[in-house]
C-alpha cells in the first residue's frame, strides 16, 4: 500500500507502547522505499494513545502537536 500513498506522512510511535516500534519503522521505510516524504517521530515515555488524557492534553501530546505544526509548515507553508 506505501506505493499507492499520496503526499508526505507523520507517523508517531511512543516509546513504551506494546505496538512494536517495527511496525511504523516498516511502514516509514516502505514509504521511503516508495518515493514518499515520510518523518516518524518515536515519543519517549509515551504509551499508544499517549497524547489525550481525561480529555485534556498530556504533556507528550502537547509536544507531539508542536511537532505536528512545524511539520505541517515545514511541507505545506
């Protein structure tokens, strides 16, 4: 499927989530390998769903969405 994505990707991944890292390195590589714009950004001392608790930001989601406004102006400004 990373051959028929379109436009470039963020991918996060905390740290200490069960997933394994290995499934978003792999997709970040196929992308790549397919030509594709593709940044992940591994989150220390996050868990999966690491950045809304309790309905309210987490500190790692307050970086994550940082990360994600410069990413969005640094490929669509």
């Amino acid at each position: 499927r990373a051959a028929t994505a379109t436009g470039p990707v963020l991918l996060f991944h905390g740290d200490i989530d069960p997933m394994p890292l290995s499934q978003s390195t792999g997709l970040a590589d196929a992308l790549r390998a397919a030509g594709h714009d593709a940044d992940l950004e591994v989150m220390p001392g996050a868990n999966h769903g690491f950045d809304i608790k309790n309905g309210k930001l987490t500190p790692v989601g307050r970086l994550s969405g940082r990360r994600v406004l410069r990413w969005l102006e640094e490929h669509f400004a």
